[in-house]
C-alpha cells in the first residue's frame, strides 16, 4: 500500500512541475543588459527569457550593445 501511494505522489509532482526556465521574479525595475544585447526588467526575468531563447543567462559583456533604455528619460 505505501508504494502505491509513493507512486501516486511521484506522478502527482511531476504533472505539476515547472517548466526548466521558469522562475518566481519579482516585479521591481532594475534594468539589466542581457547577452541577448537587450534590456531586462531584472535580472530574475533577463535570466528567464535568456533560458528560454537557450542563450547563456549572463550579463551582457558590453551594455553599450543594448539600445537606450525607453523608460530612462533624459
């Protein structure tokens, strides 16, 4: 009976596993460069839509790649 039931809890968590590239992020604005060369909303999501594309999630080795950052005014 307890292996039936580790069964039904093994199958039970793997259909409601998250998919690999997904993460809790918060919703601040701290705006990072990803190596995809564009800007982020935070790190969390750079790392995320990174991941998603399979790029590496790093920071971008030169931010003057991106394009101006639209909400920075000035």
């Amino acid at each position: 009976m307890k292996a039936v039931l580790l069964i039904v809890l093994i199958a039970l968590s793997a259909t409601n596993a998250l998919p690999p590239c997904y993460r809790r992020c918060p919703k601040s604005y701290v705006p990072v460069c990803g190596s995809d060369n564009l800007w982020h909303a935070n790190i969390c999501i750079m790392r995320m839509e990174l991941c998603l594309q399979n790029l590496p999630e790093e920071l971008s080795s030169d931010p003057s790649l991106c394009p101006p950052d639209p909400r920075k005014r000035g």
